[in-house]
C-alpha cells in the first residue's frame, strides 16, 4: 500500500502531471469553480482518448511543489492530475468500488415524481 501511494508522486508513469492552485484569498465559490474545472480537464481527456486521476497527495507537500514550480505564496496548491493513457494490466486500474444509490444521498425538490422539468 505504501508503494502504491508513492506512485502518485510519479504521476502513476504518466507523461504529463498538472497542478492545480486557488489564489488564497478566493472565497468558498472558487473551490467549487475549481472542483467543476478539474471534472471538466478530465472529461475533455476522455474525448481525446485520455485518462486522468486527481491527485490530492500533492497538497501533502505543497511546499516541496511550490518550491520547485515558483508558485507564489499567496496561491494554495490544491491538487495534482495524472495525464496519460492507463494502463490497463495495472491490478489498481482495475478496482471498482461500490456505490450507495442515488437516493440515499440526494434529494430532488419540485419536480414531479415521475416526470423531469420540462414534461
């Protein structure tokens, strides 16, 4: 397991590795604007026939990343991306985690129960 997630700051051998910063004094909207622009960094890879995996270790030692990459002080490192093309004979590519359905943790208000709000 520690092997494993040492691999992250390889990049999991991805060609490409992306970091990702907040300026610090952004409020609470921007880690959601941040949140929707990695899912769509990540959805745009799909349709190049890429894969991407978020990396949260990388704020672990974000001073090691700022160092290294002149990124200011008044940035936060938020995150790393793997860019590449998975391999797939990796046993950690091939895990599937379980999901609780949907119901058991959202809700949806004003809509009808059996037909969506354009119906």
């Amino acid at each position: 397991m520690v092997r494993q997630y040492a691999r992250n700051y390889e990049f999991f051998g991805a060609p490409v590795g992306l970091f990702f910063t907040l300026e610090r004094d952004m409020g609470q909207a921007a880690w959601i604007d941040l949140g929707m622009f990695l899912h769509a960094v990540m959805l745009a890879a799909i349709g190049h026939g890429l894969d991407t995996c978020a990396q949260q270790a990388f704020a672990r030692y974000h001073r090691v990343v700022r160092e290294h990459l002149k990124i200011p002080q008044t940035e936060i490192v938020v995150c790393g991306m793997s860019l590449g093309v998975a391999d797939e004979g990796e046993p950690a590519n091939g895990l599937s985690t379980g999901r609780v359905p949907l119901e058991d943790f959202a809700s949806f208000a004003g809509f009808g129960t059996s037909r969506g709000p354009r119906e």
